[in-house]
C-alpha cells in the first residue's frame, strides 16, 4: 500500500530510505520514500531551474536533507527514445546507437550535446518480445545526480511507464491500453496490448493536435478504432488533456491525484 502527499519544500517527516529524481530540461521532481509500518509513503516535491549548470547545487541539497539511501533512482521526460525487440540489436552497442540516429535524426539535429552523450539501454526482459528502450543521456543532469549520488541508477521513463502499460494490458484483453504522463512542457506516452509493448512516444509542450495524430495514426495500422482504446492520464494538466482527447476517446481515467504521480513509476 502507498500514500502520498505533496511537500514543496525539501523535509520528510521520517527518515526515507529512497530516493526519485526526474529531469525535464527546466524542473527537477523528487519524491522521498518512506515507510510507516507497511505503508509506503511518498513525499513529493519540485524545483525550476534555468540553467542546467545550477543541477548540481539543488541536487547537492537533497543530498544534505538525507541520510544513507538503499535506492535512489532518476529519468529524464520528454526525450526521444527508440523502443526494438532485444532481437534486433542483438546485444551490440553500435546497433543500438545506429537504430537510435536513425529514429530521431530530426530531433538530434537541435542539440548537438545529444550527440555527444552516452546511451542508455533499458531491456524489459519480462515482457513479450523483450523491448528494449534506448535513450540518449543529459551529461548535465547524470553529472548533477552521480556527483552527489554514486549508488544511482538511470531509468528511461517510458520504459518504466510501459512495464505498467503491459501489467494493465493483461486484464483488458482486445484493448490497448494508453498511460499518458503529462507535464508542463510535454507528455510522454506509451502503448500496450495483450501483454504486448506496441507503441513509445512524446509530445513537445502544448502539442496536444500532435499526440492525438500519432495515437490515431499508429492505432490505424494495428486495425484499432477509438472503441478499442482504454487512456490513463496522470501528471500536471490531466485534467484538461482529458477533457481534448474525450473529444475522440471515450474510455478515459485520470489515475493518481497529484502532479508528481509518474514518479512513483520508477520504482516499480
């Protein structure tokens, strides 16, 4: 079981014995975990940063507020990532950095510091047709967190998204089921069928037009109609993004009942 509470400033009422971190270019998202007997309690809260040469000083604070961590994980939102059966790269970095150049040439063309990063490869082996997400890694933000938290470990976000989307998949047969994590500067969205990874995706800010045409789209391919689909919509703006796509969707949740919810994500 779990509880949550929002906290904008850096406190915990016990000591946590985790830590979840999420980056998307302009806030940092935290939640403290904590446990109360057999209750896992999330302690959120967020940050806005202007500059990402100012990453390692707020996370250098979240450093002093805790003690000894067991877990402390972190993602980045909103970013291009190309998801392939594990088949298809067949175990080679140099495959999986060409899959990935070739996926998102258009968006690697406005930063040049993607280029250069590192690439970070997430294997869902317990899914069907084992998935693998890759994603292009924010030196700023691995710097900022490693620094201060050696024992870290990187999560790509909609991977972590879709080992939900494929555990919902599994009790609404003939349905794909849609987890929409919206924020203030994007969304990040993924799909899943039968217990089956079908389909990764973002939108940039306010591109709501854009989502819809890449859900309708790849729901067309797959012989889908709006009838087949089952949305589940959390994160800042839920509300009014359900609002748009009821519009052409009917079977449409929001989940969770803060901003911060796709944190918890991470840690499953």
């Amino acid at each position: 079981m779990e509880t949550g509470e929002t906290d904008k400033v850096l406190e915990t009422k016990v000591e946590p014995f985790g830590l979840l971190l999420r980056w998307d270019g302009f806030e940092v998202q935290w939640a403290w975990m904590s446990k109360i007997n057999d209750l896992v309690n999330y302690s959120f809260g967020s940050r806005e940063v202007n500059q990402p040469s100012m990453l390692p000083e707020v996370i250098r604070a979240l450093k002093s507020r805790s003690g000894t961590l067991e877990t402390v994980l972190y993602s980045r939102r909103f970013s291009p990532i190309t998801m392939l059966p594990a088949i298809v790269l067949d175990g080679s970095d140099e495959s999986a950095s060409m899959w990935f150049n070739f996926h998102n040439a258009v968006a690697l063309e406005s930063s040049s510091s993607e280029k250069k990063s590192l690439l970070r490869k997430q294997h869902l082996e317990s899914v069907e047709g084992e998935p693998v997400f890759l994603e292009k890694t924010d030196e700023n933000w691995e710097f900022a967190v490693i620094n201060s938290f050696p024992q870290a470990r990187g999560i790509v976000n909609r991977a972590a998204d879709m080992k939900l989307a494929v555990a919902d998949s599994r009790q609404n047969v003939g349905k794909w089921v849609i987890r929409v994590d919206v924020g203030k500067r994007g969304a990040d969205f993924v799909a899943a069928s039968e217990g089956k990874a079908v389909w990764s995706g973002y939108s940039e800010e306010g591109n709501v037009e854009g989502m819809l045409y890449d859900i309708v789209n790849v729901m067309h391919r797959d012989g889908k109609g709006p009838e087949d689909l089952i949305i589940r919509i959390a994160g800042a703006g839920a509300v009014e993004l359900k609002s748009s796509l009821s519009r052409f969707f009917k079977d449409i949740h929001l989940f969770g009942d803060t901003d911060f919810e796709g944190l918890k994500s991470l840690a499953v």
